[in-house]
C-alpha cells in the first residue's frame, strides 16, 4: 500500500475517540472550505450535459488563465492513472521526494520508474514527473526551467495541485508549450476534497485522447455545478490566499515554540523538522488532531492549517 495523509481511520482505531472529537491536518486541504451554492436538482438527477461542462471547463480557464485545451476529472488522482497509459511504457523519471501515486499509478501501468533528486537528472526521460509546488517540501521550479526541461524529455507532467495558493507560480498561464500536460487539483485549496473534481491542460491532442479514456462523464453532474461557481469567485479565492499567507505564518511560530523547525511548504501544508516526528505525531494525537510524517525521514512531519480558532487553540495546547 501506498503512504498517505487523510487516514484519519487508522489514527482512530490506534488511538481512539469519535471522528468528530479529531482535527485532521494530515492533508493540505484547506479547512475553511468554499461555502457550497445551492445545487440544482437537475444535478443530481440527470447525467450532465455538455452544455454543464463547458461552463465548468470556461471558470477553469479563467481562474487557471490559461488558453490549453482542459479535461474535468474525478481529482486530479484520476489524471494520474489515465496518463501513464497515453503512450507505451518507457523509462520514467520522478522528482523526489514527492507524492508517491505518480511512481505507483507508472509502476502499475508497466513503466520502469526512477525517483531523482534534481531536474537536471531528469533530462532524457519518456515520462517526467514534477510536482510544483512539491508536496512535501514545497520546492517550485520556475515556468522557465520547466519550458526548457520539457524539450529534453518525451513528456512532461507538472502536478500543480497546490499552484492555486501561488497561481502566479503556475506553467499553465496562456498556452501551455508543447509536450506538457498540467494537473490541477480542485478540492485542495477549496477545501471540498469529496467532491473529487480535478483538471488537466495541455495540447488539444494529449486532451482529446484522456478524454476518450475517461469516458462520456467523468465527473459528476454536483461537482460541476460546485465548481463552476466556486472557479469564477475570484474574490473568494483573492481572500483565502491572503488569509493562508498569514496563517502559514502563525503555524510556524506555534512550531518554533515546540523546537520544530521550518523546512519548507506552502500556505497550505507546513514542514517541519522535529527531533522525532513518530514521538511528535503521536504527541498531537493524544490531542485528537492527525498530522502526517514519512516512511524515508524519521525527523519530518507535515501539517496543514487549522480551520478556526476552535482548532487553532486546541493546536497550540498540543504543543505547549
């Protein structure tokens, strides 16, 4: 099995405690999630019409600033599993450490997978993979290293699933060069990750062929309706960038107060570097609040923003 956040199921059968006493911060999803609109009821009882998903893919557009070609799906996870079969197997590269379904979703479709530690080991690659801004560590490559990066492998795919907290980090602005595809994540920094709605852009063909793999209705006709309206707030989401931007740094003084050091992130997730991150998970989970650490470092631990001052405070007598 691969490692994930957002198991909160096994911190309470580990630790117990109801699941509503448990603040999971486990995950980068935003908890101040977009409030949802009313849903029509066609929505939820007609298959959508393409008429729907135009609207949906024309508030993409305009909140991603992009003219490439796009794709809804069922989260970006969904872009993850189709795409390893857009062209035949080959020798993958990874940009490491990173979320690790990109290497699994290409090891199971028959890729030979390497995880790399710079972008110029890449280079030479049928498949490489970078997720800016990384998760965990929140490393960005700038659009101009990932144009140039893109003319030396057979294709590239930037997931891009915390890019909306930083849009103007974002290789997806205007179109999208040749050879690249693009992930974006809705559920995220919308804070609605059960609506599984997520985004690729590239070029018309790359789109064309994903779409033929996802069928006639990948997401569902409530996501659509969400996400249309959600897309086209630009004021909302304007205010939560700023509103992260500030919390992110209230976390890391929390953190410094426990001796943990900041390492990387964004305004979504924050890392730190702990004397021993299994002592300080299991610290925090005796507060009932689910951080997320990682099988190859016994020091990192990651943690997302509280959503409230509810949470905020149950956060700092954790760690007091």
């Amino acid at each position: 099995m691969r490692d994930h956040g957002g198991n909160i199921d096994a911190a309470i059968a580990r630790f117990g405690g109801p699941s509503a006493d448990w603040i999971d911060l486990s995950t980068g999803i935003n908890r101040v999630a977009y409030p949802l609109p009313p849903i029509p009821a066609p929505a939820w009882t007609m298959l959508p019409t393409r008429a729907a998903t135009e609207r949906l893919i024309a508030a993409a557009r305009g909140a991603y600033r992009t003219e490439a070609a796009i794709l809804p799906v069922a989260g970006a996870q969904a872009a993850i599993q189709m795409i390893p079969r857009l062209s035949l197997p080959g020798l993958a590269r990874v940009l490491g450490p990173t979320y690790n379904e990109h290497a699994g979703a290409l090891r199971t479709s028959g890729w030979s997978v390497e995880e790399v530690s710079t972008p110029e080991a890449l280079v030479g690659a049928d498949l490489a993979v970078v997720v800016n801004p990384n998760n965990p560590d929140g490393r960005v490559l700038g659009t101009d290293a990932l144009h140039a990066l893109a003319g030396r492998v057979g294709r590239l795919v930037v997931d891009e699933s915390f890019a909306d907290a930083t849009p103007d980090a974002s290789s997806a602005h205007g179109a999208i060069a040749p050879g690249i595809l693009v992930l974006r994540s809705f559920g995220k920094f919308y804070g609605l990750a059960g609506l599984r709605l997520g985004f690729v852009l590239g070029s018309a063909r790359d789109i064309a062929r994903l779409a033929e793999m996802a069928g006639p209705w990948p997401v569902s006709g409530a996501a659509i309706e969400v996400g249309a309206v959600a897309l086209a707030d630009h004021a909302w989401a304007q205010r939560a960038r700023d509103r992260l931007a500030g919390e992110a740094g209230r976390l890391d003084a929390l953190a410094a107060g426990a001796d943990w050091r900041c390492v990387g992130g964004t305004t979504l997730f924050r890392l730190y570097d702990t004397p021993d991150a299994a002592g300080a998970q299991e610290r925090l989970a005796r507060a009932r609040i689910w951080s997320r650490i990682f099988p190859y470092s016994g020091t990192w631990l990651r943690l997302g923003l509280p959503g409230g001052e509810a949470e905020w405070t149950r956060l700092a007598a954790a760690l007091a």
